[in-house]
C-alpha cells in the first residue's frame, strides 16, 4: 500500500473516533522513514473537533490512542500519540497526531 493511501486511511480512522462529534482531520505532513531492517513513514495531522463534549471526547482520545488498532493492510501503526492537545472553546478542541507506520509482508 502506498504511502499516501496509508495516511489517508489513517486520517479517516481518526476521524470516526470521534463521530458524532463535526471533526476535520487535515494533513501535515507525511515523511519517508527507515531503519537497517524497516520501512515506512511518519505522519503528521491537524485535528479540529466541535461540538458538546469536545473536550471530554479529546482527552479520552488522548488516553486511549496508543492502544487502538488500525486495519491497514500492508502496514502497522508502530507508533501514534497525540503530540498537543488545546482547548480555543468549551466547543472547540484542536490536536496534533503523529504516527509511525511500517510496512509488513
């Protein structure tokens, strides 16, 4: 699976996590990454999410990204965390997510 295809796919997984909450999940950047026996990439995302409950469903989105698992054939989430968290409203809330994907066989 390409890269772009896998950040997409990514994007769109995040963005349910927080369905019915109005969320917009923009891309930032997407680079190449390896290591002696990997390849694959890291991502970047801007994550704005509106509505009742921004807040609460930001901070437990926080809490719990680590451990979600994603369907990404092709690919593993090595790593993902959410690398800021900022609250402009009690209805507004703004991340930033960064992962590591790798490619697997």
């Amino acid at each position: 699976m390409s890269v772009d295809r896998t950040h997409r796919l990514l994007a769109r997984a995040l963005a349910k996590r927080f369905a019915p909450l109005a969320s917009d999940v923009a891309s930032v950047s997407i680079t190449p990454w390896e290591s002696a026996t990997f390849s694959g990439a890291r991502h970047q995302w801007a994550v704005t999410v509106v509505g009742d409950g921004a807040w609460p469903a930001a901070k437990a989105f926080s809490r719990t990204l680590a451990e979600a698992e994603f369907d990404l054939p092709g690919n593993i989430v090595a790593d993902i965390a959410v690398t800021a968290l900022d609250r402009a409203d009690p209805q507004t809330v703004s991340l930033k997510v960064e992962a590591l994907t790798v490619g697997c066989a």
